[in-house]
C-alpha cells in the first residue's frame, strides 16, 4: 500500500502544477453532480466520483466551512486506490441551501439537520448505486461530529466510519463551555441568533498559514487560491445557533447513551497538536465505542488531510488498511 501511495503522491515541490495537471484532470473526469432534496426547497449538493472497478464506496463528510471542492486531492487517492466517491456540500456550505443571507457566515437551525441530510442522500443515492458494495463513512471536524450522530442513531447505514479529528468538544480557550453556551442562548434570539458574534462581511484578500488549521504550506496555498475566487467557498465564521447547536451536538455524542449504540467498525484519528477540538473529548468517545480504534498523529494540526507527505502517507495509508 505505501509503494502504490508514494507512486501516486502529489509532491510538495511542485504540488501545485501536479494537482493542476494530474489530480484534477483525473477527478473531473470521474465526477458528476446533482442536488439531494430532503426539504422541499433546501437543495443539498453533492458530487460522485466513479472508480474503476471499485471495491468499496466511501462518502466524505466535510468540516466546518468547508466544501466536498476541499478534498480533490483526498478523492484523487481514493480513486486510485479503488474507492468510489460520494460527498455533499452540508446545508450553510459551498453549493448548498443556506438559511441565512451572509455569505461568511454558517448557519443551521437544528444540528440533526446535517445528519438527516447525510442519511437521505445515503439511504436515496448512495446505497442503490452501490449495490453489493460496502459503504464506508470519512469524516473531518465538524464532519465527525455529523457522522458520529449518524453512526449512532443509523446504526446500519455505514459499515465502518473513519473519524479524522472530529469535533466531539469544541475548544474555547480558557472559557468554560457552559459560559459560552449561555453567552450564546442569551445573544442569539430570534433573528439574531442567525448573525455571527464576530461580524465579517468581506474574505480576506492575504492568506494567514501560521494561524491556520493546516500543517502543509502548499497545500494551504493551494486551497486559499481557490477560495479567493469562488464565492461558494468563502464562508468563516460561526452564527450565533450554529455555537449553541454544536455545543449541544458533541455533548450528545460523546454521552454513554449514544455511543453504546454504535455497532460498526470506527476509526479516530487524532492530530495531536489540535487547538480546534478537544482530544480529550476524543479520547472518552473511543473509550466509549466498543472497538473503536484511536490512532494518534503527533505534533500536527487540526486538519490532518492537509499535512506533506512525511504525515499524510501513513495517514492514508492507515485508513485504506483499516477500510479494507
């Protein structure tokens, strides 16, 4: 598995034109999209990625402002390690309905909104296209604490999940969660719990590598020019709801409850140099889920798919293993 990665892998030294003349070229030549309708009216968007002769199927469930558009490097390997692809945009993301009017802004009404959207575009899409293949779920940060819910109250729809720094605890610095959660349900009534506590009305014209999730440099780079021209793309900061839904969501998950009532294989997968999550949240879920499997990666940050390649080929490499 690692010799087909390191033939396969897109090298930092000239990461850019590779992804342009190699990844790319390769994804969109697989790649169609659509919109998933659960809600009359609130389109959900989603690209498939077919593969040659796939083995299984994997659906990715992206992070907190973010989009399917983020992970073309990401579907480039699985692809090419005979996985077919599935990913949507979650609702206040990327292509996808958005309840609010601010384009930097994401916003949800009800946290088990996410997870019902995953579900329909599984249960409606994914499934009947994958017939007798196994259907695995992928997940990052806010994505994680999606599929964790998803995994527990649809015990069945996946048959394994990968968990990739989830966000089972929000880090707020030195302020207690509870604080913030009040702060949050006193701020946030009617209207404006649509509003973000932080207003932003423009994208930043300067990219900021030291203060971001991200331990590559070009493959930050990489990304923040494809935000800076696609409007889609450009959301940031959290409405007012959106912090006391999550807050709700990743105690609900990571509560006995619940996690009792996984009954499929999962993998965490932690970044150890994480300020964006609580890896001790972490850390009590594997605990929790019979068999779960907690795999550590030191000293990186939180968005583990955006390391080079000294981390990422054994990050991928573990996952394919585990998958099957």
């Amino acid at each position: 598995m690692r010799r087909m990665l390191q033939m396969l892998w897109i090298k930092e030294e000239q990461y850019e034109q590779q992804m342009h003349d190699v990844a790319e070229p390769y994804v969109s030549a697989r790649m169609e999209s659509g919109y998933d309708e659960r809600v009359k009216g609130q389109k959900i968007y989603f690209e498939h990625y077919k593969a040659d002769n796939p083995k299984g199927v994997i659906v990715i469930s992206h992070g907190f402002t973010e989009s399917v558009r983020k992970f073309t490097e990401s579907v480039y390997y699985m692809l090419q390690s005979g996985y077919e692809v599935w990913g949507l945009d979650h609702r206040g993301h990327g292509r996808s309905y958005r309840h609010n009017q601010n384009p930097y802004v994401v916003h949800v009404e009800k946290f088990g909104d996410y997870v019902e959207d995953l579900r329909h575009l599984t249960q409606t899409l994914v499934i009947p296209a994958a017939g007798e293949l196994p259907v695995y779920l992928y997940c990052h940060s806010m994505g994680g604490c999606i599929g964790a819910w998803t995994i527990e109250t649809y015990p069945t729809l996946f048959d394994k999940a990968v968990l990739s720094s989830p966000m089972l605890g929000l880090s707020f610095g030195k302020i207690p969660v509870p604080v913030v959660y009040v702060a949050a349900s006193l701020k946030g009534i009617g209207e404006k719990k649509k509003e973000s506590l932080d207003p932003v009305d423009s994208f930043p014209l300067e990219p900021d590598f030291e203060n971001s999730c991200d331990s590559s440099a070009c493959r930050y780079h990489y990304y923040y020019k494809k935000r800076l021209n696609d409007p889609f793309l450009q959301t940031q900061n959290p409405s007012i709801n959106w912090g006391k839904q999550s807050v709700r969501a990743c105690g609900r998950v990571t509560s006995k409850k619940e996690t009792a009532k996984i009954r499929i294989p999962v993998l965490v997968i932690q970044a150890g140099n994480d300020t964006v999550v609580k890896n001790a949240s972490q850390d009590l879920f594997a605990s929790r889920v019979k068999g779960c499997e907690l795999y550590r990666v030191p000293d990186m940050k939180h968005e583990l798919y955006m390391t080079d390649s000294d981390v990422l080929i054994p990050y991928w490499e573990k996952i394919f293993a585990f998958l099957g």
